[in-house]
C-alpha cells in the first residue's frame, strides 16, 4: 500500500493483507495475533488468512517452536558470520533441495535473491571466458522483485510503470500462458512456440550477451498460477544449455512445499542452474531470502568459478538462520509439504464448482497454490475494465466476511485480466477450504451484480 501526499492510503493490487491506514491512523485496527490459519484483531474481530500474507506463511502463524529458536538464538549470538546455526542450515537445505543444489547464498530477502542471481550469472561467465555476456532474459506477466536488476527482469508491465527509466534494457519474452496464448495457439499442437521463442531471442540479442535466463515454475502473482506444459522446462533448459546461458527458476513463492514438492521445479523433471527463493523458508517470521547455486558450476573441473562475495551485512544473520532451520523441522515433522500436496488435491475439486460460475474463466495451480482468473463474461472471456476494480472489490467482499485472499491484474491483453490466489498456510483443514470456496462463489457473485 503507498500513500498519497495527504497521507491517506491509495490502495494497489495485492493490497488486502495490509492493515488498512485512512487518515486517522489511531482509529485503524491491528493485528493483534495470529494462530494456524487466523488473524486476531485489535477489534476483537478475526480473518481467515487464505493466503499467508503474500504468500509467505507456508507453516502457520503463531508456532511457539520458532519462536522459541529466535528467542534461543538471539541469547546466545544475534549476530555473526561464522554460528554453527548458519551451517545447520546449510545441511539442512542439502537434504531439502534437489541433488546437486548445494550452494547457498543467504540473503534477506526475495529481491535481494534475484539481485543476488544476476551477479553470480555475471560473475560466472567472466570467470569462465565469455566476457561479454551480461543480459539475463526475462518473461513478461512475472514479478521478480523491486531492486532494480530483479525490476528489469521482471515482467509485469503495471510494477514496472513509471520506473522504465531506471531499469536495465534486458529483453523479455512472452509467458506460457495457455489459458490466454500470446500465439492464439494450443498445446501440444503449438510444439512449444513459446519456448522456442527464447531461442529466438537470444539469437536476435546475439548470444554472446546473454548470461542467463528466468523465470517462475508457475508465475505467482502477475499470471495467477500459470502452470507450463510438463515439457515446457525441458526444453527451455535444452535452450539455454545450447547457448551457455544459465537458467534460474524463482521459487520465491513456490518453494518450500507451495506447489505440492519441496521445490516446484522438480515437478517439471529439470535440475536448474540457479534457485531463488525466500518467504516459505522463514514462513515469515524472519527475513531471509536465498540464493542456491547448482554445485556442477562450481565443481573443480573447468569451466568453474571460485567463490562468490556478493552479500550483504545481513547475509548469513544467526537469528534468521535458527528460524528457518524450525521452519524446515516443523515441515519434515508434520509432513506439510505431503499435506500440502493432499490437501491441494482436495482444493482443486472443491474449486471445480466455480467452473461454472459466468464470472470464472479459468482455475489453475498446483498443491495449496490456485488461481482464480475472472471475467465479466465467459461467453467472450473479456475481462472487466480496469476501472472497476473487479479483483480488489471480490477481495474486500470476502474480507468483510472474515477471509482474506490475495489478487493480482494485467496479464491480459490491454493490461486488463484480473485473478484472485487462494494460497493458504498448510494447515487449513479440509472444512476452512470449503468456507474458503463458498466465500469465493459469493463473493464474486455479489460484486458482479454489484458492477451489471
Ligand atoms: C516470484 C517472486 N520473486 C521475487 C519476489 C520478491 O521477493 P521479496 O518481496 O521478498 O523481495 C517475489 C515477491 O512476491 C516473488 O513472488
């Protein structure tokens, strides 16, 4: 949320997890607390988090364990580069993500991943010879954060309005997003053109330049849940290994078990060359973001690079660490990311009656990771307006009547399209996910004759 100059709230998308500040900040309700699935608020009033914040809280709200490993940690040392947490962590994560994924570059957040990413690609292809390449390739309908490398990279046109002139001229390409292809065609009759696209591009670029290439598992909140065909990454990876470009996947949003797998991409039968990430892994009770480096490009056979410094004063922070090592044993205790992957199942066919509905025009994701895309009518599949708000008016329904969901727009031709995510922690029960759903219907329903 920003504010305009007389300090009153101008409300952007993905807004609805803020509290929200009018002018008189004194009177607006806080957060009091928060269990499992629930925000308790200073009112006495509570909202169902059917989205974790922005995604974030894979595991919960309210786990006393991280608390108590944050409070443990901050006695003992609060601030190092050299704690055995930071280590722990790192063993930790080698069981945790895929083979050969064993890197780690800690950072504080996602951007700051991204950023991170950007400067190994770079770093990587001098140390290796290829002097000239620094362009990393992005795809348009992505976010990938609000540092200026992560806001080039990214491609949701709206987030990046207005800042066109700071950012780097990296080029984009088009998105995999079938529902609404770029091309007008389908798969598998399309073979792929929209992998084949990036080949393309770097062709057009000159390969020579081209460091690196990214791009979400499935775009998160600029696409809502646009999932790729199975082979959509092996062949982006068969690309990119031909012109010695490095592929990071961004699982900022989708690691840590979102997506039904420890990480997204595995899902898509590819070990990448890089893996952002950050939210889940703290599942928001602290910052912390990373950057994962596959081992082959650092092995001891050439081409290799030596070690990389880029980190920030909180890189490798003691207190961050302990809590994502709680993080990471509360999701191999509980067995959240199998819960995750059961429980998404059981989402996706309540969701199935929202097929129907006039306003629904597509339902896509996969574990506890659904996106809703609306229209003002599926007879055309047109999506509202701009200026009616569609999306934010669905949300600010639902939260009046105790759920909270997350939303995004402009991935439809014209910067129109609007979704709505329904990305809860991993601890929803099978009943909240059906209060979840009947809360959707209704609210979509009530705004949009509201809007006729
Ligand atoms: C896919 C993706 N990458 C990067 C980011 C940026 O992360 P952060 O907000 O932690 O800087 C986000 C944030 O939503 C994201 O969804």
């Amino acid at each position: 949320m920003s504010e305009d100059r007389d300090g009153k709230s101008t409300r952007q998308e993905g807004d609805s997890f803020f509290v929200q500040l009018d002018g008189d900040r004194s009177r607006s309700r806080t957060v009091e607390s928060a269990k499992g699935v629930y925000l308790y608020y200073s009112d006495g009033s509570r909202l169902m988090d059917a989205s974790g914040g922005p995604v974030v809280v894979n595991i919960g709200y309210g786990r006393q364990a991280v608390a108590d490993a944050a409070y443990q940690q901050m006695s003992k040392i609060a601030f190092s580069y050299e704690t055995a947490i930071i280590r722990e962590l790192f063993a930790k994560l080698d069981q945790f993500t895929p083979d050969g994924m064993s890197r780690f570059y800690p950072l504080t957040g996602g951007s700051e991943a991204v950023e991170a990413a950007i400067r190994f690609a770079r770093h990587y292809h001098l140390h290796t010879g290829s002097t000239d390449k620094f362009k990393v390739i992005g795809r348009w309908s992505s976010y990938h954060g609000y540092t200026i490398g992560a806001a080039s990279v990214t491609g949701n046109v709206l987030r990046r309005q207005g800042f066109e002139p700071l950012l780097l001229p990296f080029p984009h390409i088009d998105p995999c997003y079938c529902f609404r292809c770029p091309f007008r065609l389908e798969y598998p009759g399309c073979n792929l053109l929209c992998a084949d696209k990036l080949e393309e591009t770097i062709l057009r670029e000159g390969p020579d330049t081209i460091a690196a290439f990214i791009a979400e598992p499935i775009v998160g909140a600029s696409g809502g849940c646009l999932v790729p065909p199975d082979d959509y990454f092996l062949r982006i990876q068969e690309i990119c290994s031909k012109y010695n470009v490095l592929l990071i996947i961004d699982e900022v949003m989708t690691g840590f078990g979102r997506t039904g797998t420890n990480f997204c991409i595995e899902q898509f039968g590819i070990v990448p060359d890089m893996i952002t990430t950050a939210k889940g892994m703290t599942s928001g009770y602290a910052p912390m973001g990373m950057l994962i480096v596959n081992e082959k490009l650092m092995a001891p056979e050439e081409p290799r690079v030596e070690g990389f410094g880029s980190i920030s004063t909180y890189s490798y922070h003691p207190v961050s660490a302990a809590v994502a090592c709680a993080v990471l044993d509360i999701l191999a205790e509980e067995q959240l990311v199998e819960r995750s992957r059961k429980l998404g199942s059981y989402m996706f066919n309540a969701l199935e009656k929202l097929k129907s509905h006039p306003n629904v025009a597509d339902i896509r994701g996969r574990g506890l990771f659904a996106g809703v895309e609306l229209v003002r009518s599926r007879s055309d599949n047109q999506p509202y307006d701009r200026d009616a708000k569609f999306a934010q008016r669905v949300l600010d329904n639902c939260k009046s009547k105790g759920i909270s969901f997350y939303s995004g727009t402009g991935m439809a031709p014209g910067l129109t399209g609007e979704h709505i995510m329904i990305a809860p922690p991993f601890v929803i029960t099978e009943e909240e996910i059906d209060t979840c759903v009947a809360v959707l219907e209704q609210g979509i329903t009530e705004v949009a004759i509201e809007l006729n």
